[in-house]
C-alpha cells in the first residue's frame, strides 16, 4: 500500500509541477518561435451558433469592427437548428455582408462544421464562439504565424471579461496556468488542441469530423498535428469571453469536456508514437495522464489510510483540509456570495471530479452528446 501511495503522488506530482517545469527546460532548450509576418491572407471567420440571441448580435457588431482588409474577410454564422431570434437577427445583418448558414434540424456541431467548412472560400478558417468577444487586431495576430509553411493551426489567447463567479475566480488562475504551459508547447513544436473561442486553420488541411466528436477544437488541430504541421499558440491574439456560468453549468461543461478527452485518447492514441518526437510526450502528459488524475487522487487519498507515521497521517490531513476547503467554497457558492481564496481549490476538485464523471460517462453510456453549451 506504501508503494501504491507513493505512485500515486508521485504521478500526481509530475503531472501538475513536473511537466511544466519539464516543458519549459525542453522548450529554451530544442524550441524555436514559428516564423511571424503581417500577411492577409483571405479568412471566413466562422461563427457556429445554436439558439444565442443574447450575444449573436454583440458578436456580428463586433466581427465587423475587426481591423482587418474587408474584401478579404467573411462573415459566416452557421446556425444549428436554431429555434430562438438567431437566424433572424443574423438576417438582419445580410446587407453587411455577413452570411448565414441554416441547419434545418439541430445535427450537432461537428456534424455541422464538417457540412460547413467546405462550403467557405477562405484560406485560412477562423472558428469562433458566438459568446467571445474578439480584440481589433485579434484577427491579424492570429493569421500572422501562417507565414510559416509549416504551420497549420494557430490559436489565441483566452481571457475572462469582467467575471467574478466560479469561472471567473477559479478558471482565471487555471487559464493563467494553462497558457505558460501552451506557450512552451507551442514553442517547443505544437500546442495540444485549441481553445474553441478563437482558433484558426488552414482550410485544405481540414478532414471530416466524426458526428459524435465532442471536442471538436482539439481533434481538428491535433489531426493537423498528425498531418506534420505544427499547432501553435499567439497570446497577441485575444478573445474574451463575457458568459458566466453556475456551478452545476461548470460542472456540466466540463464533463462534457472530459468524456471528449476519453474520446480523442483513443482516436488519437497513435499520436503516443515516439515518431512524433515532443508532441508525443506532450500528449502523454498533458493528455492522458491529466485525463487519468482524478483516479491517481482517489488512489492517493485511500492508500493514505493505510501508510504509517509519519507520512500517511500528514497527506490525510492536507487532502481534508483541501477537499474541505473545496466543499466550504461550494456551499458559499450556493448562497450567493463569493470568498476567492476558496475558489481555486473548489475549481480544481470541481474539475476533476468532472473529470472522473465524464471518464464514467464516456465508458458506460453510449449516449450521443448534443451540442448545448452550459449557460
């Protein structure tokens, strides 16, 4: 049981300090910045929607204000089934060139990007959330990077506007954490999948995503991964996010989320390959073991139960005082308030048990995810 407990945190360890600390040695050492020039190539900035007339329009307006040369950029809103004010507030917008694409039934979202992306015109396919608001020069940040031949998608850099619930307080350090390790992955060769609130590829280096693909912003860029090109991150480009979320919707998306790295696990498991030289070790890393985490926490916390003085009384008392920590930001969560120093670790136990439900999830239910995304 002592050699179990030790593993265990051991793994755990390298998962949340090792790695990136590792990471970043491998990246001032073997890494190198994709070449970066102010090109405009043509773009269809890709808008997927279902049923948000509460930002679609904020969204279009703000699309439109985007400092980039407008007779090489398009406006697409491709709405899936829709049953709200979408389709006609996007209507509304025709006459400035925006364009709207109709699902007739609600197909899900990679079902629909696969219909979709063939249809646009430009080379390079910006996807962005219909809730992200995207800075004036966000859009020439991003397509910088594609002066580089060898690079196939590039993803910005994404921030939370003005939030002072759970995701606010307690995704705002998680983003803070996971952008120092994408910045040394991108560096080092190729970021591991992309944030779906602002994300560019090239369009003839996109395959057909499967209907019942749950996270499409990362299969789209590692599969552009598998073909030989690099993934990478420009944190110049910015989005905001403006939508907040409760609890239960953060737990939700972020199940949903984890049933979709279970997923991608096993579609891309070829990606483990040593051919694949750094990105396999981000992969294995980042990805699986991350995935598993929550399973190495459960492991830690009742082997503890069995390891003698003085090591198994210690870590027993740090992981309660922190899983009641967690509970204690939860139940004031509840009320109505909010007490920021409880909200990291209510964000973190949050997510892994997420995870652990969407690992469940995805093993034993072999129900198809619809595209809702938590509000």
């Amino acid at each position: 049981m002592t050699t179990l407990f030790w593993s265990a945190f051991l793994i755990l360890l390298y998962i949340y300090i090792g790695y990136p600390a590792l990471v970043w040695a491998l990246a001032r050492l073997f890494g190198r910045e994709p070449v970066r020039k102010p090109i405009t190539p043509t773009v269809s900035l890709l808008i997927p929607a279902y049923n948000e007339d509460a930002h679609i329009e904020a969204k279009l307006r703000n699309s439109l204000a985007l400092n980039y040369p407008k007779d090489k950029l398009d406006i697409v809103v491709a709405s899936d089934g829709s049953t709200d004010r979408t389709n006609a507030i996007v209507s509304g917008f025709k006459a400035q060139g925006v364009t709207l694409l109709l699902m007739r039934d609600n197909i899900g979202k990679s079902a629909m990007l696969t219909r979709t992306v063939p249809l646009l015109r430009g080379e390079i396919i910006v996807f962005s959330d219909a809730s992200s608001e995207l800075e004036p020069d966000a859009l020439r940040y991003l397509v910088r990077s594609f002066a580089d031949r060898q690079v196939g998608c590039v993803s910005g850099l994404y921030r939370l506007k003005g939030s002072s619930d759970l995701r606010g307080e307690g995704e705002g350090l998680y983003w803070t954490y996971e952008t120092f390790i994408k910045r040394q992955e991108s560096r080092l060769h190729s970021i591991l999948g992309a944030h779906g609130a602002f994300y560019a590829i090239r369009k003839e280096r996109f395959e057909r995503l499967g209907e019942a693909t749950i996270n499409d912003d990362y299969i789209i860029p590692m599969r552009i991964v598998a073909q030989g090109y690099r993934a990478v991150y420009d944190p110049a480009a910015v989005s905001w996010e403006r939508e907040h979320a409760s609890v239960e919707g953060e737990f939700a998306r972020r199940r949903r989320i984890a049933a979709g790295n279970c997923q991608q696990i096993i579609e891309l498991r070829g990606m483990l390959s040593p051919w694949h030289g750094w990105v396999a070790l981000s992969f294995f890393s980042h990805k699986v073991l991350r995935t598993l985490a929550p399973l190495f926490m459960l492991t830690l916390l009742l082997s503890s139960l069995w390891v003698p003085s003085p090591w198994g009384p210690l870590f027993l008392s740090i992981q309660a005082l922190f899983y009641l920590s967690a509970w204690a930001g939860y139940l004031v969560q509840r009320s109505g308030r909010m007490v920021k120093w409880l909200s990291p670790p209510l964000y973190f136990c949050m997510g892994n048990l997420a995870m652990l439900a969407g690992l469940l999830r995805f093993c034993f239910s072999r129900r198809r995810v619809a595209w809702d995304r938590s509000r």
